[in-house]
C-alpha cells in the first residue's frame, strides 16, 4: 500500500493468503525536500517558472505580431511585414503617425488611411487583453488582481461614457501597466471595422475580417497534463 503526500511516501508491504493479511513484511516513509520556502509558503521554483512564461510570452506575441502582419500585408494595408525586418524599420521610421491610441480613437470617427488602419491592428496584435483558459473556479492572488483591474476599467469606462477601450485609454495620462480584459478589445475591434468598412467596403471584407479576427484574437486551449497523473 502506499501513502502519497505532497512532501512524502509512505509504504507497507503486506503477506497476504486466502485466510487474509498474515503480517506486515515491510514498510517505511520516503521524505522529500520541501517545495515552499519556510514560514512564507512561497513555491521555490516560482521565480523560475514567472520568468519561463514571461519569455513564452514575449515569444508568442511577436509571432501573432508577424501573422497580423502577413494578414495586412497580403490585403495590401500595409507595404512590408515585420519578417522583412530592414524595410519593415525604415516604414516605421518614415510613416510616421503618431500614438496608435490616438488613431484608435480617430477610427472611430472619421475614415483612416490602410496604413493607419494596419498600424492600430498591429498595436492590437501586441495589447490584446486578457483571457482565461481555466475551467475551474480556482483563484490565487495574480487573479485577484487581474480581476479587481478589470472591474476597475469597466466600471469607469461606463461611468465617463468612453465608446471603447482604446478611448479610455487615450484620455489618461498614463497608458500602460493594465490589466484589461479580451472582451474589451473584441467590442473595440468591431466598431472600429464597423467605422471604416462604411468608407471602403471593397477593401474591408468579411474574409479579411475572419482572417485578422483569428490572427489577433486566436487563443490555443491549455495542453492536455493527464499523462502527468
């Protein structure tokens, strides 16, 4: 039999016959290293594994920026993608358009040129909010955070009467370090096409439209982990 715990194993090897359990032949524990750090609780490995995603991060976000990139390029919005790395830097030198933010809020408004257009996508592609892929109810501190900021930006996006998110944003002083969730950037996204698909329909389609939807806001579920068990 065996006894499975966090920290240790616990085992006994019983003699067995028909008439039942004869006696005990073995046993004993196996007490392995602590996973926390002290009285704090703190996993020991969580610095490494906070940096390993971080770099996961990083990594998926300049392929989606890529394949935003590709999607736009191939509908001819905008002249080089960023797999072009020379030419695509002297575009970004050379066309310049100031804050992609306060382009967002320009869209909303008034027709914008293709590359103003490609510059928001590409902004999108790099700021696209939050997504849960958990299915249980469990939450830890981070998500608490996460939740509370979320809760936050909406509440005073209803409350200063800001038609999207990327407006509320543009109005504040300070324009990153938020958390904000997915849904928010899916509304933004489709009154911005709604905006400028009335000016140019030919140029704006429903398959240009799928094709940017999946490549900015496509989310791979979490890996299967039963062969862990």
């Amino acid at each position: 039999g065996l006894d499975l715990g966090t920290t240790s194993v616990g085992w006994a090897l019983l003699n067995e016959s028909e008439n039942g359990v004869q006696g005990i032949v073995d046993m004993g524990v196996r007490i392995f290293q602590e996973v926390t750090e002290g009285a704090s609780k703190k996993l020991k490995n969580k610095e490494r594994q906070e940096k390993r995603s971080a770099r996961r991060q990083i990594e998926r976000k300049a392929r989606r920026k890529v394949k935003v990139a590709g999607v736009l390029k191939r509908a001819g919005f905008i002249p080089f993608t960023q797999a072009e790395y020379e030419k695509w830097e002297e575009w970004n030198r050379n066309y310049n358009i100031g804050d992609p933010h306060d382009l967002r809020l320009k869209a909303l408004d008034q027709q914008i040129s293709k590359e103003e257009f490609g510059k928001i996508m590409i902004h999108l592609s790099q700021r696209r909010g939050f997504k849960s892929n958990r299915k249980a109810n469990t939450q830890d501190d981070d998500d608490g955070i996460v939740k509370a900021s979320i809760k936050e930006h909406s509440e005073a996006m209803l409350s200063t009467g800001h038609r999207t998110i990327g407006e509320f944003i543009q109005s504040q002083p300070l324009k990153r370090g938020r958390y904000l969730d997915r849904s928010m950037f899916h509304e933004e996204f489709e009154k911005i096409w709604k905006s400028q698909s009335k000016h140019d329909p030919q140029a704006y389609t429903e398959e240009l439209k799928s094709e940017l939807w999946h490549a900015l806001f496509f989310q791979r579920p979490l890996k299967v982990q039963t062969h862990l068990i």
